[in-house]
C-alpha cells in the first residue's frame, strides 16, 4: 500500500473518467505499478487533496511559475482558469 500524490491531466467535464501522467522510475514503487497496468486494469485511489482554491476574478493579474513535476497541476490550473 503506497500513497502518491498525482494531479489529472484530463478534463474536468468527463465524468468518470480520469487520466494521470506517471513518469516511470526504474526503483519507483508506484511507478513501475502504473507502468506494468493493461488497458482495463483498475486501481483503487482516493481524493483530491486541495491545498489552494482558485476564486475567479479575486486578482487582476495571475503570474505562474512552474518546473519538474510542477507542471501538471499547473495546467490543471490554467485549465481551469481559461
């Protein structure tokens, strides 16, 4: 049992459906799960975990900076804001 924070890549308007990008290690315990997964295979996952909680038009100007693994949850957010 391992708990990983991973942020979706999909859209918010497709119910029931959820896309994740994984990067594989080769000693990663999570990633080699995700890795060795087959279409169909299913995963137990909970969530999500919200730190911060966008409120529209509260700023005149956004500036988003972001590198490594920062960058999925950061599009998620500028897909939201959009």
């Amino acid at each position: 049992f391992a708990v990983r924070p991973y942020t979706p890549i999909s859209s918010a308007d497709q119910p029931g459906h959820v896309r994740l990008m994984v990067k594989s290690y080769e000693d990663g315990t999570v990633s080699k799960f995700f890795a060795n997964l087959d279409v169909g295979d299913q995963v137990e996952m909970q969530g999500p975990i919200k730190k911060l909680q966008y409120e529209p038009n509260k700023y005149r100007h956004i500036v988003m900076l972001a590198g490594g693994s920062g960058l999925t949850p950061m599009t998620q957010v500028a897909d939201k804001i959009l």
